[in-house]
C-alpha cells in the first residue's frame, strides 16, 4: 500500500567509461520493506529526476536478488554492499549511491569486474578434474576442515572487501582478499592440494599476500561474513614453509 512519503536518492551517474561522472537526485514513492534494487526499479519505470525533468534510466547490474550472485555491489551512503540485501529503511536519508571505485564503471553503477576474476585465475581459483565423466567419490574431508572451508566458499566475488582495502590500486596491483582467502580454501582440498605450490607461488609474487597491509576493512565489509584475515594470517605461514622448500630446494 503507497502512502505520500518519499525516498531521496543522489545516485553518482556516468554516460560511458569514457565520461566524467556527476550525480543526480531521483525521489522516489516509499512503500515498506523496499530494497535499493526495487527503489532502482521505481527509477526505471518512471526516469523523471527530483527537478522533474525527464532523464535517462539508471544502470546497474543484478541478478539473484538474495546476496548470492555479488552482482548488484555498490557503494551506499558510504559502505561497499548489496543493493539487494539493503533496506531503504535501514538508511538515513537522502539515500547516496555510487558505484564501486576499485572498478572501472561501464555506466552509472554498472563495473567492470573482470580484474578479480583475472586475479582468481592466476593463483587456479579451481579444482581441476581429468574430463567430465564420473570419477567417483572424491577423498573425503576431516569434517573440522569442512566446516571452516564451507564458510570460504560462499564467497560469490562480490568485490566489497576489495573496495574496502587501502591498498587495492593501480599503483600497487594487489590483487586483494577474496582471491587470497580462495588460494586458502582450494589448497585445503584433497585433490586442490595438487596445486597447493603453484598457488603458493603465485601470491608469492608482485601484488601477492606481502602487498596486504592488514588495515583488517575486508572483514568489516565482506557481506557473507567469510574470515579473511584468518585466510591471510593462515597463508602467511604457508608462504613461509613454502619459501623455506624453495631455500632447501
Ligand atoms: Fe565479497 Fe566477501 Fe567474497 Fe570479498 S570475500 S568478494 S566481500 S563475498
């Protein structure tokens, strides 16, 4: 049931990757246990800003709409989050909305995540198998080990922990905590294990874990809770075995 009541919303807009951005003021009609998403959708319908001129419709990108998928990161009033896990009556008004910044923004609040991926591609983010027919059961886990692994798993690279951290940058090319806390949960796999090294060696590298400044924001943000400055402390110790192995040869 609508009532009269509006949301103020400053969205940071921008044309293209190419364009400057600039932000523009919607209101939009309130209705209870609206998200962010749904107050983007009223936009969508109807793309006439605050100053009542007709404008365009604003982008983003989602697509489970239940912080699973990590698609719908964006910045709102001033933390990295979900759009569709946020609630209109969880904020303080007016209701500020950027797109994340560590990434290049294709429109409005549409990014470019392809650098994380890239980053889960250098240290093998995966457990290879030989085909794709039946193998059988795999080894089992200890079931202590499950349980903390099953946690690392939900990451679903949304990016807020990487836009979070001070030292994720062009500059120093690191390559951030979501990747790193992978490298911890596929080197605990019994058949991961295989590549444990080259994972190892990877974050051993320019960019890699000594990049890390434990300035500990990617735990406080991390929408699904994953212990990553437990996944870094735990790398750090296997790096240094690893190193003293490259020392001995
Ligand atoms: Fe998002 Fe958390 Fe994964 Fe970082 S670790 S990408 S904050 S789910």
């Amino acid at each position: 049931m609508g009532t009269d009541k509006m949301i103020q919303l400053i969205i940071t807009r921008q044309k293209d990757d190419q364009s400057a951005p600039y932000t523009e003021e919607f209101l939009v009609p309130y209705r209870p246990n609206m998200n962010i998403i749904s107050a983007l959708m009223e936009i969508q319908k109807n793309p006439v800003n605050a100053k009542g001129e007709k404008t365009t419709p604003v982008i983003w990108e989602s697509v489970c709409l239940e912080e699973v998928c990590g698609a719908c990161s964006m910045v709102i009033n001033g933390k990295p989050r979900q759009a569709c896990s946020s609630l209109i009556d969880q904020f303080d008004q007016p209701i500020r909305i950027a797109p994340l910044a560590t990434f290049p923004v294709m429109r409005d609040l549409m990014i470019d995540r392809s650098w994380m991926f890239n980053a889960l591609k250098r240290v093998k983010a995966w457990i290879p198998i030989d085909g794709t027919h039946d193998l059988g059961p795999g080894p089992r886990m200890p079931e202590k080990t499950r349980q903390w692994a099953y946690e690392l798993s939900k990451c679903m690279t949304c990016g807020c922990c990487l836009e979070a951290c001070p030292n994720v940058n062009e500059k120093s090319g690191f390559i951030g905590p979501a990747p790193l806390s992978q490298v911890r949960l596929f080197n605990a796999h019994p058949t991961g294990a295989m590549h444990k090294e080259e994972r190892l060696l990877a974050i051993m590298g320019e960019g890699g874990l000594t990049s890390c400044g434990n300035s500990q924001n990617c735990v406080e943000v991390c929408p699904k809770g994953i212990p990553l400055t437990t996944s870094i402390a735990d790398l750090n110790r296997q790096t240094t075995m690893q190193s003293l192995k490259n020392f001995f040869g």
